[in-house]
C-alpha cells in the first residue's frame, strides 16, 4: 500500500512515519542468517506495524533489531536518524523541499570527522532511503521522485587525504595488557578478559568476536585456531597462541542457557552487545592512561593491523588476518599460504612477552 508522502499534520511526524515504514522494509531485506532472537525480531515489527511516536522510540526498535541478530540495520538506521534530526532545525513544512542539495549541505556538516568507509555508508544509506520513498508515496495516482544519486558530492568523490585510523603505539599496548591484566570486573572478570585479548590479538571485529561459538575453537599445535563469521556470512579463520588465553578460555564458565553455544554471554545466555565492549574498552583505556579520539573497541582492530604491518610489511597479510575484501577482485584467485597466518599468531605473542 502506497500512502502521501505528506501523510501526517506536520514535517516531522511524516518524516518519521516513513522512518518507520523504512525500518520495517529493512528488517524483512536485510539478511538473517546471523538471526539470534527471532521473537525480539516480531516483537519489533509489529511496534512498527502499531506506529511510532518520536525518534527515540524509533532508535531503541532499531538497537532491539540489531541485538536480534540483524546487524546490518545500524548503517542504514544512525546516518537517517542523523539526517532528521538536522532537518528538524530547518522547520521545512513538507517532504517535497528537502532536495539533494539540502541533503549534501547536511551531509557536510554530519560526516566531515567520519573516515571515507563511514562516508560512503551514509552515501548508501540516503540513496537507498529516498528511492525508498521514491516507490511507495503516492498521491493523485503520481510519486513524488527524489531521484538523490550524491555524485555530486565532494565528501567521498575528490577528497584529498585519507583520514587515518585511530590506533595504539606498541608502548601503549603494553600499558593497555598490563591494565587488562589488572581489570577487575567482579564475576565478569574472565570473560571480559578473554574477549578483550581475542580481539587485540587477533584483530577480528567486536561483532565478529560476541558471536564466537565453542565449536568454532580448535587446536593446532600451540595455537588455538578460531572460525570466525566474517561479513556477508563468510567465514574465515584466526589463530592465536595458546599461552595468551589459554588460562582463561580454560577457566571461563559455560553458559548452559546460550542455545547457540556462545562462548561470550550474560547471564541470561544472550550475546554481549557491542557497546557493552566498548565500554569495557573504555575503562581498560582511562587505567592505563591512554587516550584517544576513538576510545571503542574497533580501535583493537586498528591497533592490530598497525602492528601486523609494522612487523611484517605484508600487506596481503594484513589483508588475510583481518578478513578485508580486495579493492579489486584478483584477490579472490589468490591461494594464501595458512602458514602465513601463524606470523600474525607469533607478533601479538611478542609483544604480550614484553608486557
């Protein structure tokens, strides 16, 4: 069913009536091989279905859906919700005056501190919204069409410089271990650790490391190799040297409520959220006195393939340990030596001796 795109008494109750019927399209869109709760899933639907009242309300469906398993749904959620919160200080009257040069003006000002990757997230996410409303508003049997296509616009196309990643120096790794090691997170304290080390020393994604089963984990010698669900449900492996977390993941409890068999838990057996580990992150950072821009945990991934780089100078190594897609696609017909990803293993092993 097709519906005005002014279809409410004002600019920001249309606005977010769309919001909402543009959520609920990206739930059912979206991938859901990596489904954790499908109820929560239903539960968030059918609010949508009732409809919503203010952007907050909107924002916690959109995080219930992401805990759900669906976590492609921030990219397209966060640059939107973003996007109407700085049309609502122009006090536009109607959908039909926002045109693609408003939304690049607002683009600037949202995105200028974001790295190029962000920038072109917020791209997609517009483009996909407008078309969007390009195919389900409707009026006096005609659309009104956005037609939004950003070529125009200079934040990703043209850009001078590549904003660099937030990232430890080996000094401040050290300091980082020795806080980690000294973290006290009262019964969480084995898990938090263990999940903090995984990430530092092998570089995977936070995402990546809360969905780790006990299945994945196997043994090679003095390793410990981890299959890792990577993005766009593909799967790669790690490896890390046993005697970094050999003592934890020995001692770590098993959650018997997880029917998935997650190794990173609460109490309840659901899966560890990502902004739960970037706030462990986060007071691991104040005690040891390090600060940066960006305090998240991504910030390990970054810090990893720093250090990786540094070490090896091998580029396709770096590229294999953190599961990047190749800017071309010649990548894929590489055969990559396995052994390779033992060096990965060895450094974080090196410099966890010097802490």
């Amino acid at each position: 069913m097709k519906y005005p795109l002014d279809c409410e008494e004002n600019f920001e109750k249309s606005f977010l009536f769309w919001l909402g019927k543009y959520l609920k399209f990206k739930l059912s869109s979206l991938s859901n091989k990596e489904l954790k709760d499908p109820q929560a899933l239903a539960s968030v639907n059918f609010l949508l279905t009732k409809g919503i009242s203010n952007i907050e309300e909107l924002d916690s469906l959109a995080k219930k859906a992401r805990n759900a398993g669906l976590s492609g749904v921030n990219t397209y959620f966060n640059p939107l919700k973003k996007l109407f919160e700085h049309l609502c200080f122009y006090r536009l009257y109607s959908l039909k005056q926002i045109d693609e040069a408003l939304i690049i003006e607002i683009l600037a000002s949202i995105t200028g501190s974001l790295s190029d990757a962000s920038k072109k997230n917020y791209r997609i996410a517009m483009m996909n919204f407008f078309d969007f409303l390009d195919k389900q508003n409707e009026e006096d049997g005609k659309a009104h069409i956005y037609d939004i296509t950003l070529k125009n616009w200079a934040g990703i196309a043209g850009a001078k410089g590549t904003k660099l990643p937030e990232f430890m120096s080996e000094e401040e790794i050290i300091k980082f271990l020795e806080a980690v090691e000294n973290a006290d997170f009262k019964n969480n304290t084995i898990r938090n650790k263990l999940i903090i080390k995984i990430i530092i020393f092998t570089g995977i994604r936070v995402s990546e490391a809360i969905n780790i089963k006990l299945k994945d984990i196997s043994e090679d010698g003095d390793l410990f190799v981890i299959r890792i669900r990577a993005k766009g449900n593909k799967y790669r492996v790690v490896m890390i040297k046993k005697e970094l977390i050999e003592s934890l993941l020995r001692n770590l409890p098993i959650n018997y409520a997880s029917k998935e068999g997650l190794v990173f838990t609460n109490k309840k057996g659901t899966p560890l959220t990502q902004a739960y580990i970037s706030r462990i992150v986060e007071q691991i950072l104040f005690k040891a006195g390090i600060r940066k821009q960006k305090n998240g945990a991504h910030m390990l991934r970054h810090t990893f393939a720093t250090l990786l780089y540094k070490k090896q100078k091998d580029l396709v190594l770096v590229q294999e340990a953190l599961g990047h897609a190749s800017l071309n696609t010649s990548r894929i017909y590489t055969h990559f030596d396995s052994e390779k990803l033992k060096l990965a293993a060895q450094v974080a092993k090196d410099v966890s001796d010097k802490s």
